[in-house]
C-alpha cells in the first residue's frame, strides 16, 4: 500500500467554496509535500511542510501537519475554475534499499463555475 | 530560469521495441528523477540521479534504465517494450535530492506501446 494515501478521491464544489481535502501517512517523516496536477500534464509544486511545523499558507492555499495522527490537510480557500487539478501530497520514503519521494492516488477537485 | 523540459513529448512504440526519453533540468539543479504514471498504478518513482550516479531506484524491472550526463541532462531508456509500458513519464529535478527538496516537473512524455 501507498506511503500516502489522499482522502476524498474526488471532490466537485462550487466555485468560490472551500475544498479540503486530507493525506494520511504510514512512517515518521521529516516534511510532506503538496503536488498539483492539471489534467495529463507534468506537477506543480505548492507547499512543502517540514516536521517541526503544524501549519503553512500560500496564497489561497492551507496546509496543516499532524505528525501524531500522521496526517497532513490541504485547504483551497475561495476556489476557483482554475483550480480544478488532481492534488497529491508526497512523503520521503527511507530504507535501506534506496529513498524515494511517494506519492499518494491524489484527490480529484472538479470547480463548477 | 527555463524549466524542466522533457523530449519527446508523445511517442508511439511497438511491443519488443526500445525508447529513449529525454530530460533537461532546471540550470543549477544536480538531481533528476524519473516517475512513472498510469491510472490504474498512480505516481511511481523508477529512480533518481544526482551527479551522474544513480542515487535511489524504484521497484521496477532491468528494463528501465537512465543515465546522467555531467550537464545533468538525463535519459531513461526503456527496452523490450511491454503494452504496461503505456504510461506518462515525468522527470522532476531538484538541487539536491529529491525527498527532501521541492522537485520541478517537466510536462511528461507520453508512451504509448501498441
């Protein structure tokens, strides 16, 4: 199973609401990443949070991190068309056969306008 | 500073035929990982590269190989391509390596194996 795992799988909003959605995760991390995606392109970057943090904002954006429920939320405030993308949140993985950045199954967020 | 760019964009293969996939990083940035996406699998790491020396790889069959050059350009070279092979390849690079850095996304080449 996936290191992070994003909960709901899809989300359909108005546009001007709010959309959350939730990233769980398996092992202790040292930060947790927030991708976009728009559809069938490459990733964009949003918010990286590292372990000492409980909350980060960007724009429109809020992230929370709760190391002790392993969890981490991404908030879109105010949404927008342009919005409309997968979200995945990424975790390092670390053992001993090699490292490497995972990546959940990602929320699908629809912004009706 | 140009972004991450990927060559080509589409391709189409052939079951048992071969395929080289291009990525330039961002100028500066030493590390370039490979990811492999499907619907049916999400996002998968195939490995990661940082100053011409494979770093960390993913769990992916011999078939998948990639090399760095010492301009960090780097290629992935898929052979005896499979119809699983179909997917979206997306390199990212960073400045140093990627789990615990922001990694930049190209745009992907699309594979689709026939």
């Amino acid at each position: 199973s996936q290191q992070g795992e994003e909960d709901p799988q899809a989300l359909s909003i108005q546009e001007g609401e709010n959309a959350t959605m939730n990233c769980s995760y398996k092992t202790s991390i040292n930060n947790l990443q927030w991708y976009r995606q728009n559809s069938g392109r490459g990733l964009v970057h949003l918010i990286l949070i590292r372990s000492n943090e409980r909350e980060k904002h960007s724009g429109r954006l809020r992230v929370t991190l709760d190391t002790s429920k392993k969890s981490s939320s991404l908030l879109i405030t105010a949404s927008r068309a342009a919005d409309t993308a997968s979200y995945f949140c990424a975790t390092p993985e670390i053992k001993a056969a090699g490292n490497k950045l995972t990546f959940g199954g990602g929320t699908r967020v629809l912004v009706k306008p | 500073k140009a972004g991450v760019t990927q060559t080509p964009r589409y391709l189409i293969k052939t079951r048992g035929q071969q395929v080289t996939l291009s990525c330039s990083p961002i100028s500066g940035h030493r590390s370039v990982s490979w990811y492999q996406q499907t619907p049916g699998q999400g996002l998968q790491f195939l490995f990661e590269y940082f100053s011409e020396t494979q770093r960390n790889k993913g769990n992916f069959p011999g078939r998948f190989s990639g090399r760095q050059f010492s301009n960090s350009r780097s290629e992935m070279n898929v052979s005896t391509l499979e119809l699983g092979d179909s997917a979206l390849y997306l390199c990212a690079s960073s400045m140093g390596l990627g789990i615990h850095e922001t990694q930049y996304f190209g745009p992907g080449t699309r594979l689709l194996v026939l």
